[in-house]
C-alpha cells in the first residue's frame, strides 16, 4: 500500500518555486518555444552535460540551475501521483512546463 503522499501540496509549492525562478528568468509562461527551450534544458540536464545561456555563478545562472533541478522534482510527482492512481495538476505555470517537458520527452524518444 502506498504512504500518504499530499501530491497537489507538493504540485502548488513546486509551481511557486517554478514561477519565481521563472520570474528572475523572465520567462513568460505563455511563450510556448520559450518553454519548450527550458524544458530541453531540464531533460539534457539528465545526461552528463548541461549547458545554460548563463555564467553558473550569475543570478540568472543559478536560477536556471534551481528550475532544472524544480522540473525534474516535478516530474518525480508527477509520476509517483500516477504510480498510486491519482493524476497531480497544477496551476497555469505547472501545466505550461509540463506541455513542454512531455512533447520535449516525446521528441527526444522518436529522435533515438
């Protein structure tokens, strides 16, 4: 039996992390390419190389560094939440990210 887990807790704080990352980035959730472009940068980051558009060191950099890391903990909840039957959603920023990480991923597995 699976542990109690609160996923749309977890959902809406990561959504806010996101979008305050996102912010410092200005990203604009709307922008789909924008998006999608972050989304590669947060599924190359599973590999061995990750490049970023900024100095690591720099504001910028460290929170892209945050947002990757953001999204792969998204993905962790989302995928426990469908592992124990319950379909996790969020807000407009969570489901613009998410989009863009599923198509990236699709992408990703045709192109092998």
């Amino acid at each position: 039996m699976p542990e109690f887990e609160n996923y749309a807790v977890e959902a809406a704080q990561l959504e806010t992390e996101i979008a305050r990352k996102g912010a410092i980035l200005g990203i604009d959730w709307n922008d789909e390419a924008e998006v999608r472009k972050l989304a590669r940068h947060a599924l190359a980051s599973l590999s061995d190389t990750l490049q970023l558009d900024h100095p690591p060191g720099s504001d910028k950099g460290m929170a892209m560094l945050e947002l990757i890391g953001l999204s792969q903990l998204m993905l962790k909840v989302m995928k426990d939440s469908a592992d124990d039957g319950i379909l996790t959603h969020g807000g407009p920023v969570w489901k613009s990210l998410a989009r863009a990480l599923w198509e990236e991923a699709r992408i990703a597995k045709e192109a092998k």
